[in-house]
C-alpha cells in the first residue's frame, strides 16, 4: 500500500494494524557500526505505549521490541533494520457490534472508498497503534542525533482548554500529561477524567522543541525543513494544523515586527522558529500541534452504515480520553526521524 514510507536518505516503512498480529517498521539508511542500545529504544517505547496512568487507554502492550535484521555482534550493518513489536492485548470483538458501521471522526468511511475493502478491528492501519513502529525508528535517529548534538523535547501546552503558563522543562515527565507547568497538571487531569467518566475526549496543543541543529540544514523549495516536519507531524493521525515560531500571530504582525534582526553574535529574536527559506538558522526549532479530541467515544453520534441507513452508535472499548500524552513521544520521533534525514543528505551534498 502506497504512503508507508517516509524519509529518502534515512527511511522508514511501518507496517501492521492494531488488533493484527504485530506492528514495526523498517529502517534503510541506518549508518552501520551503530552500537544498538535496546534499552534505549526501549525507554522511548514505554513512554508511548497503552496503560501509562489513568488518563490513557487500558489496553496492556509491553511493546518489546525485537531486532530481525540488520544488525551483527550488536553492531548495525548498513542494512535495511527490522523492527518488530508483537501484539499481546487485543481484544478484536469489542468492535463486532460495529463493524458495519462507520465511526464519526474516524477512517472508516475513507478507507473504505479507497480501498473497497477495511479491517475494523480498532481502525486496522488507521489506528495509533500505528505510530509504535515510527517511536523505535525514532529512537535509533534520536541516538544518532545525540551524537551531533541535537536534543529534542515535546510536551503538552494545553488540555480541554486549560493553558500552561509556566515552562518547567524537569517536570515533563514527572506528570500523567506530559504538561510542562505543574501547576495545571491537577487541572489538567481533572478536566480529562470528568470526561471520560460520561463517555467524551479533549483535544490540546503540543509544543516541540529541538536544540543543537547547526545552521545550514534543510533543502531549498519543496523539501524545506519546516515542509518536511509540518508532514512528518501532519502524518500523525490526531494532528489536525502546525505552526511555526510565531505561527498564526505572524498574520497579525508587521514586517518590523517579525522579522528576527541580527547583530555580530547572531539573530536577536526567534519569530520564524529556526527555519528561514526552509533552512536551519541554527537558532532553538520551535513549533506546536493542534491535537484533536479522541474520536472513539461512548457518547451517542448519528451515522450512517455500509447501506447508507442512519443509526445510532456508540464506541465502546478502550481509549485514550485525551491523546496529547501518549502523543508527545510519536512527535519526538517523527522529528528525530526528519532530522537524521537532512543530515545525511547535508553529509551527501557535501561529500
């Protein structure tokens, strides 16, 4: 199926569906001699699997992840590397009910025009489920991005409408949300599990950022950096707009205004995020998500089934009331995936 893969000088091809037998990717472009360290991969992994806290799906996936190819004596060898993670949780009749039936806000209606043909169990391909392939080829470029210098951070900015106003970049982690002000995390979670207890999801916004990017990195008209990231983040399924740097208040400011002005030691502001003509400034990379609400909810929604007859339904099963958390770490890597990418075709150019 066309649209699986991602990248060209380091590429990824995930595969799987959520409630098949396994999901993974394949990684070509793995610089060979990598040392490769699993308990790193897997550190990333159990940021973003099912069941983390009370604000997340219930499903239980260890996500483990197992190395088929690609790699000698714990070494990569250049070659296309395998990545495979088992499904043990999946409970493909929770949605027999529903299976003729298309889900308001999901692929169901879509996927089927395209294809004639779709696997309902927990959206199949559509699910985000998906996205534990794209977080262990995440993690392998986020190792190789240590070694250039370059740190990647996300985290949460805003949940059901309650707004970080402080930015504590410790306490990440140490919260259910992945909330970056923990004074509005008890509000935050509070706001999640008021919803789901009747049945409903909240959407938020999610801010990236990426130290470390030398200057010079991306390429000119179509493949800008900003390009290549606003479709690596628009690729995530709950991902609904992007903005960069000063994003949407650009539109409501004057050239003199945000244009980032320069002096002997570099540029004095950060307007345009780290991106200029679609090229590293190498200023800090700054840009944020508009995360939408979790479609799967109990909340009774008018639809239509396969025959056109409008019904009734309601998702019953198990899911997140609220995906900015678990989407943090997906976001994480798809840019460490973006950026491994333009390095090697910097190294390319040069070479």
């Amino acid at each position: 199926m066309a649209g699986n893969s991602f990248g060209q000088a380091y590429k990824i091809t995930t595969f799987g569906e959520s409630h098949g037998e396994a999901v993974g990717v394949i990684v070509d472009g793995v610089t060979p001699g990598v040392e490769i360290d699993l308990e790193y991969i897997q550190k990333q992994m159990d940021r973003r699997k099912p069941g983390q806290s009370s604000i997340t799906t219930s499903r239980k996936e260890y996500d483990t992840v197992s190395i088929l190819s690609g790699t000698y004596e714990g070494k990569t060898t250049g070659t296309p590397l395998f990545m495979i993670l088992y499904n043990k949780d999946m409970r493909p009749s929770a949605y027999d009910e529903i299976k003729d039936s298309f889900r308001p806000g999901h692929a169901d209606f879509t996927y089927l025009q395209k294809y004639g043909i779709r696997d309902h169990r927990g959206s199949g391909r559509a699910s985000g489920r998906e996205t534990a392939g794209r977080v262990a080829a995440g993690a392998l470029a986020r190792k190789l991005l240590e070694r250039r210098g370059v740190s990647i951070v996300a985290y949460t900015t805003e949940v059901g409408g309650i707004q970080c106003q402080n930015f504590v970049e410790s306490e990440i982690e140490n919260n259910p949300v992945r909330a970056c002000d923990p004074d509005v995390v008890g509000q935050m979670v509070e706001k999640i599990e008021s919803l789901a207890r009747v049945g409903d999801s909240c959407g938020g916004i999610v801010e990236c950022r990426i130290r470390g990017v030398v200057p010079g990195i991306g390429e000119p008209v179509f493949d800008k950096l900003d390009a290549e990231l606003a479709k690596a983040m628009l690729s995530i399924g709950a991902v609904k707009g992007i903005e960069f740097g000063a994003g949407f208040k650009a539109a409501r400011m004057l050239g003199s205004e945000h244009n980032d002005p320069m002096d002997s030691s570099g540029y004095l502001s950060n307007h345009s995020g780290g991106i200029i003509g679609g090229i590293s400034t190498g200023q800090e990379i700054v840009f944020r998500l508009a995360v939408k609400p979790t479609s799967s909810i109990s909340v009774p929604q008018q639809t239509i089934d396969i025959n056109g007859e409008e019904q009734t339904i309601r998702t019953e099963g198990r899911h997140d009331p609220c995906i900015c958390p678990r989407i943090v770490p997906v976001v994480e890597a798809m840019a460490c995936i973006v950026l491994e990418d333009h390095f090697k075709r910097q190294a390319a150019l040069h070479s």
